[in-house]
C-alpha cells in the first residue's frame, strides 16, 4: 500500500493524490454556470495519539456546486495492534507505541474515494 488517495468518478476521469491534504479537481463542463470542482479533506493530518486515546478523524468530500456532499464511509487501520479504527464511526484508539496507516473508504452515488493518514500513538 502506498501513501497517496485515489479518486474515480464514474471512469470519466482519474485522479491520483501525492500529499495529504486538499484536492480540486475541475472538470471541463458546468452546471448552472458553476464549475464541477471537487475537494477531499482529512482532519486531522497525521495525528499523534498517545495509547489508550481516540479521536475520530474527519474525512469531507465536496462541491463548488453543493457544498458538503454526504458520504458512506468506512475506515480501517492496516496494523490494529497499535490503532484500532471503528469502521464505521472512524473513532481510532491508540493501543501500543509505533506508527500505522489508516485508510478511509468514501462513496457518493456516483463517486469512490480513497485516502490515508498515518497515525502515531506515543506511551
């Protein structure tokens, strides 16, 4: 597993992220003088937790056009012993010292998105 998000909306196009953060991605057409924009972000960015911890990290996906566009969302660490993700709630416990990815997983009806942040819990 790599670093970087990944967005697909519908194979029109393809975007592939190279740093956290926030992202536009502007399509060619408009709808109602409006451009398609689209921005993903994480909050927190590599958040350092210490064990025993949680905090439920944000994940927002939205439109020049609509504002903040709802999602389905699910959420999973790639090393539970030293953070656990709630799938669902995104809520991460810290439960040993190290550093791990977390990934999250975001649907719109007619857009995927992946993303991660590295989570490091200290004692």
């Amino acid at each position: 597993m790599d670093r970087f998000g990944s967005l697909v909306r519908k194979g029109r196009f393809a975007v592939l992220g190279v740093a956290l953060g926030t992202t536009t991605v502007v399509s060619s057409g408009c709808r109602n003088g409006c451009s398609l924009g689209l921005s993903t972000t994480i909050n927190p960015t590599d958040p350092t937790i210490r064990v025993g911890q949680t905090i439920t990290p944000e994940f927002v996906v939205s439109s020049e056009c609509d504002g903040r566009i709802r999602t389905t969302q699910w959420w999973r660490s790639q090393d539970t012993s030293i953070v656990v993700a709630d799938s669902a709630t995104g809520r991460l416990t810290g439960k040993a010292p190290g550093s791990t990815v977390v990934w999250v997983y975001s649907l719109t009806p007619d857009s995927s998105y992946k993303w991660n942040t590295n989570v490091r819990v200290t004692p």
